[in-house]
C-alpha cells in the first residue's frame, strides 16, 4: 500500500511573504491617513485665520469711526499680534487689538494704508503665519470712508 501525504496549511515562507505584503499595504495606509491628517490641520488653521480676518475687516468697516481710523495710522498702531487675534477680543474693541509692534516669530496681522482720496481709505489687512520656511500670507483689500 501506498501512503499518500497530503500537505495542508501553509510553509513558513508562504506566511513570512504574505506578511511581508500586508505590512507594506499596511504602512502606505497610515502614511497616506498621516499626511490627510496633516491636511485637515493645515485647512482648519487656514480657515481660522480667513475668519479672524474677514471678522477684523468687517468691524474696521462698520464699527470702526473714520477718526479712529485716522488715529491708528498717526499713531502707527497697525498690527495685529496672535494674543489679539480672536473673534472676541476683536468684537469687543477693534481699536484695542491694534499695536505699534509686531512679534515676527508669530502669526500676526498688518494693516496697511494704500491711499486716501475723498476722504475713503483704501486698506489692506495682511495676515502672516506659518514658519519662517514656509510663510503663509493671506491679503484682503476693501475700502473704509467718512461717510455721514
């Protein structure tokens, strides 16, 4: 009689290879949700500031008296610092935010005068974030005037 030997299961190189496979699907997956992560940060903190800004802009326009604008260029009190740069601190008193210096090493926010003419100022609110190797600069235009 003849004993047949069947082989069942796997050698130990089937499992070392198929091992092998899954790791490196396994590693380009958390690679790939590592830089989706880094993404998502990336886009959040871009709309934080795109808020912050459009916020500031829009309480230099409507709360914000031609005067006071006036008196923040005189006294070249334009910049915004990163301590300054919330939602309520900016609602609760848009002239207090504003300072004659800024902190480099931080994000903060510019406010530049281009030009007056008939009595309207044209500005600029420039924010400047990210690292000092890659900066990150976000502009907004937009008009201010002594209207009465």
């Amino acid at each position: 009689m003849s004993k047949s030997i069947s082989k069942k299961g796997f050698t130990l190189l089937e499992v070392l290879c198929s091992l092998g496979i899954f790791s490196t699907i396994f590693i380009c997956m958390m690679s790939f949700d590592l830089i989706s992560h880094n993404i998502k940060k990336d886009i959040k903190t871009v709309n934080n500031n795109v808020t912050i800004m459009e916020g500031l802009k829009n309480n230099i326009i409507y709360s914000m008296t031609f005067e006071g604008l006036e008196g923040l260029q005189k006294n070249n009190r334009v910049f915004v610092n990163k301590e300054n740069m919330t939602l309520n601190k900016i609602q609760s008193g848009v002239l207090d935010v504003f300072s004659e210096k800024a902190i480099r090493a931080e994000p903060y926010i510019e406010l530049s005068f281009l030009k007056c003419e008939f009595k309207v100022y044209t500005l600029r609110l420039s924010l400047h974030s990210g690292s000092p190797k890659n900066i990150i600069e976000l502009q907004c235009n937009f008009y201010k005037g002594d209207h009465k």
